[in-house]
C-alpha cells in the first residue's frame, strides 16, 4: 500500500465560493510516497510539521510544496483569494464613530465617500464583519510600514489647509527691549502652483517660550498678498523660543525666533608685517607671451 492524501474541502454556503483547501499527508506503509501540493503562491500555509519547497521542469513546474509520507502526518491549507460579494463592512474612529458604512461588491470591494475631516492624521478603522465571524478583520490606516507613499517616493504630508503664510523675521535672535520686524507672505495651493488668496488679512498670534499669548494682530494684506508687522519686546523679557503663527480657518503657517542675553563676539586681529620687495607682473597675450614685472619696496605699518 502506499501513503494517502486526505484532502478535505470547505465550501461556504452563505457566499457560494471555496472558502479552503486543506490538505493532509499520512504515513500508512513504510514505504516512501510524496505529496505534492501545487506551489506556494499566496493563500498557502503550512498547519503541521515542515513541508519543503523545489522547483523542477517536470510535471510540478516550480516552487512547488512536497512532502513524504514517511515522516509524521503534515498538513498544509490552502485559502485562495476569492471575492466576497455582501460582506458589511464599517469605516470608525477610534471614538467608534461611524464615518461609513456598506457591503462589498462583485469584487469584494468596498468604497465608501468620507465626508473632509479636519485632522487628516486622525486613525481610522475598517471592520469587516463582527468577532465570532469566520472571515471578520480589521485594518488602520496606519498600518503602513514598508507600504506607504514615503517608501516608494512619494510625499504624503497632508494638509487640510490649501493657504501657506509663509512668516520670516528680519533676524533670528533678539535681546530683551529689542524689536520684531517680520512679514506674513499667504498664497494659495492650486493645482501644483501659487495664486493669490480669496481673504484680505491675516491674524497673527505671537507668544512667548512657555506658549502664553502676547499679542494678537489683524494685519491687512496688500495687493501682492503680504503684510508685515512690528513687536517691541518687553525689557524684562524671559529668554527662550518665542513664536509667530498664523492660523486661520482657511490658513496655517509660523516661524521661531530666539531671545537671548547675547553679545557680538570681539575679535582682536594683529598683523606684524615687515620691510619686503613686491613684485607685480602682468602678463598679456599677444602671438604668444610678454611678461612685465616691476619692482618696489613697501613698508606697511
């Protein structure tokens, strides 16, 4: 007698598809039989013992899975991706929001039309199904590693905010009593280039080193979208990272500037020259070369 194969199949009678494919490899005779079980594409998985992999150009093709029957009994599943047309699925915050919810279709898809979120870095969650269902999973959308834009090149920073105000001081650092000359540039992000916002001013917010607010300002913008702005600093003001930001319904932007008890450093440069001969030269071309040279002495002191 030779080995057996035990192949055990599921079928799921509420989605009318193969669900999977087990398949068992059993030792009845001592003598050697291998089981082959086509390859090991995806939907694969090994239940018990270790099943090898090879390929050959014959009847199995390649990287298929075998096993011998001598050994102890091995099992491998085999669950092949096919869709699942019905199956709820629910799109949540981590508050268990409700921000969609659906069936697949044909093609075991769900696409569901979210309504702008104000946070776009906010996780979300998609549930397929409920705990106890055989095909029931969930996904974040952060779960990302190896597979987000960044990793193929492509920059995913997301802005819920189309207006830059760009912000720049005339210096990076100031001494108490000093003041804050800086400028609010605003544009607006369409269509990979810059126009001119739709709003005639800016708020702008500036506070101190521990985030308390100093002042508030509403500045008008000109015609070519930019405002700028004074703060005289007090004279008792607390050294630190001090900050101006814009932040509006429509726009966002910001810039740091330090304040510090500082003073230029002094330098001190001595040069001792002595009594030496200068020698100028200069050369022209004119078929071919001439060279003058003159000669002086120079005492410098």
């Amino acid at each position: 007698m030779q080995g057996t194969v035990k192949a055990t199949l599921y079928e799921s009678t509420r989605y009318g598809a193969l669900a999977w494919l087990t398949v068992m490899a059993l030792a009845s005779q001592a003598a050697a039989q291998t089981i082959v079980v086509d390859n090991t594409d995806v939907g694969f998985s090994v239940l018990a013992e270790a099943w090898g992999t090879a390929s050959a150009a014959g009847q199995y093709g390649s990287d298929y899975r075998y096993r011998s029957t001598t050994q102890a009994p091995g099992e491998v599943e085999w669950r092949p991706n096919f869709p699942v047309a019905g199956a709820p699925v629910q799109i949540l915050t981590a508050s268990g929001q409700i921000l969609a919810q659906g069936t697949t279709d044909d093609t075991g898809l769900f696409t569901p039309q979210l309504e702008p979120r104000d946070d776009l870095y906010e996780s979300v969650y998609a549930i397929l199904h409920q705990p106890g269902n055989e095909l029931f999973s969930m996904a974040k959308s952060d779960w990302d590693q190896g597979i987000s834009g960044w990793d193929f090149g492509y920059n995913l920073y997301l802005d819920s905010s189309p207006i830059k105000a760009y912000i720049y001081t005339d210096r990076p650092i100031y001494r108490p009593g000093q003041t804050v000359h800086f400028r609010v540039v605003a544009r607006e992000a369409f269509n990979g280039r810059y126009q001119m916002p739709d709003f005639s001013q800016v708020e702008i917010v500036l506070r101190d080193d521990r985030g308390e607010e100093l002042q508030t300002m509403v500045l008008p913008l000109n015609e070519f979208g930019t405002a700028n702005a004074s703060y005289a600093l007090d004279e008792e003001a607390q050294p630190g990272y001090y900050g101006i930001s814009a932040s509006g319904e429509t726009y966002m932007g910001g810039v740091t500037f330090q304040v510090s008890e500082y003073r230029k450093p002094e330098v001190d440069l001595s040069v001792d020259l002595l009594e030496q001969r200068v020698r100028a030269c200069c050369e022209t071309a004119r078929r071919g070369r001439l060279r003058s040279c003159g000669e002086a002495r120079v005492r410098l002191p």
